[in-house]
C-alpha cells in the first residue's frame, strides 16, 4: 500500500493544526521513509524541522499551540510546560515569551532547539494536563517565570496575577520559592515582599474609608482576642469591644498567620460568641455599601447578645 506521505501525493491538510507536529517516529509508524522526511524537510521544501525528532508538516511558522506541541514530542513524557505558557493554559491573559519554558529531570542532558528554554529540576512536578498538555501547578509556573525575568514591573505582574484569577495564594508562592532553585530567587522575593505590604497598605486604607461612613462607633483597629485566661483565639482587622464585634478584610496576599482567614480561627472567635464579620477583598474594594450594610446588621445582633467574655489587645500594626 502506498503512503499517504509518498512524494508521489500530498496529504490532506488536517483539520487540527496540532496535528501538523509530528515526531519522526510517528511519520515512520504512518509508512513515511526516512529519505522521504528529509527531502521534505530541506530548505524550500514543504516541511520543517521544529527539534531533533520533531516535525512542522507545514513550511509557514509554527503557531504557539505548535511550539508547545513540538517541546512535548522533543522532551517526551516526562517532559513539563512551565512558566507563562502554563498560567496561560489556566486562562490567564499574559503574553508568551520568546521561549517555551519547560521542565526536565535533573539527569537528563539535551541540547534544545533555539525556541526551548529547558531546565534540569530535582523537583520535577507532577502535571496538570491541559487539552492534552502537561504544565506545571500555578505556583511552579508562577516562581519559573519570574526567576527568569529581569523587569521588576513584569516580575510583580507574573506574581499577582495568578493570586488575582484565584489560581494559588501568596503563601503558596512564598512556598514554592522556599523549595525550589534558589538561582534569580532575590528579586523575587523582594518583590513578593513589596507585593504584601502594598496590598495590605491599600485594603486597610479602603477598610479604613468605609468604618468612617458606618453608623457605628469607630473601631479598634488589628487587634487581637483573647479568652480570660490569654489565650489567643484570634486577630481581627477591626474591633468593636462594647459589643464584641469583629472585622476580618480576607486579603489574597496577607500572610495566613496574621489574619483569621481559616476555619479554625473563625470557629474559635464564633464559639467564644464573638460576631465575626470577614469580607473578601473584592467586596472591600467594588461593593462598600453592602460591606457598611453587613457591618450595621451585624453589629445590631451583637448589640442585642451578652457580649461575650473576651479580652482584647490592640497590636501595635500600621492600621493607625
């Protein structure tokens, strides 16, 4: 039987361009002889080479589905996408770099093609895979990237976007970078540092505004609560201690330790009968008037409770 692939007839064009990436192995179990694959594959003719092994059934330039295709067949299965391409296959809307970032064993030594960036890991990641892809989690991908930039605005935009979309938290990029390849490290944690005080300067600042338009007496701002015998139940962004009111802002990129954001802390303050209010940030920052609304409805059944036997400290943070 003759080749669809014989240079004696022209294969259908398919109708998925990733199917236009094919290893050299493949071409050779679908009867296309070697000598075939390298005539084609010369200069004007009508394939190209994209990687040892890897082949653009197509003269025209690669599209970046394609690129990224092609690392995959170069790497095989334990090869992993990582960095922008990875947050990109998660939905995030970012521009690829002129590189496809990827992930290898540490063992392996390759000599990549000039649009593969590959880095030899003893953290390997297990993959998420994607449209049929494997990429690294958000976090990996996130610290990957950043460790590879230079532009300290870029740096900042790689680290919060993926906290914006909701894909990992700051502590898990904290982590991340604690674990993994120190190398390009500095900057980025410089900046994850820049990333928290910001963020929490800007939310105390809006938090601030909105308890000064409440019909409330004004709070006592990050303050801790104790039981009577001083043990810590928690710490609240704001305080109302005639009534025993608190006001937790859930900030994506305050550290867990400082706020009440998990369910321990919340469960502690709620069964010492503490009326706990705990708003996310995107609340805070789009929707005030129902935040000033949660909070008087809130304080009013305080208000209409014994208030709870609490003690309460203020921390000396820079709410003031």
């Amino acid at each position: 039987m003759t080749s669809v692939f014989s240079t004696a007839s022209t294969p259908a064009r398919p109708a998925d361009p990733e199917a236009l990436v094919l290893s050299v192995a493949q071409l050779r179990s679908l009867g296309v002889h070697p000598s075939t694959i390298t005539k084609r594959c010369r200069p004007g003719g009508p394939w190209r080479r994209l990687a040892t092994g890897v082949v653009l059934l197509d003269s025209g330039e690669p599209t970046r589905r394609q690129l990224l295709r092609a690392a995959v067949a170069y790497l095989g299965p334990e090869g992993v996408i990582t960095g922008v391409d990875a947050l990109r296959a998660n939905g995030v809307r970012l521009s690829p770099p002129p590189q496809v970032q990827t992930l290898v064993a540490a063992g392996r030594r390759l000599t990549p093609p000039a649009f593969l960036a590959v880095e030899r890991t003893a953290r390997l990641p297990h993959p998420l895979i994607v449209d049929g892809l494997p990429y690294a989690p958000p976090a990996r991908a996130v610290i990957d990237a950043a460790r590879r930039e230079t532009d300290p605005d870029r740096i900042r935009r790689l680290l919060t976007v993926a906290i914006e979309e909701g894909l990992c938290s700051l502590d898990d990029l904290r982590t991340e970078l604690d674990q993994g390849s120190q190398r390009g490290s500095a900057v980025v944690r410089m900046q994850l540092r820049a990333l928290t005080y910001t963020d929490t300067c800007a939310l105390r600042r809006t938090a601030r505004e909105l308890a000064r338009r409440c019909p409330l007496p004004p709070p006592r701002w990050d303050t801790d609560v104790l039981t009577r015998g001083r043990r810590l139940l928690g710490t609240v962004d704001a305080w109302w201690d005639d009534v025993g009111l608190g006001w937790s802002v859930l900030s994506p990129t305050s550290p867990d330790r400082l706020r009440p954001r998990n369910d321990r802390a919340g469960l502690a303050l709620s069964a010492a009968g503490v009326v706990l209010v705990r708003t996310p940030s995107s609340m805070l920052r789009h929707h005030g008037d129902l935040v000033v609304a949660e909070l008087v409805r809130a304080f009013r059944h305080a208000a209409r409770r014994p208030r709870p036997p609490v003690l309460s400290e203020a921390r000396p943070a820079s709410w003031r």
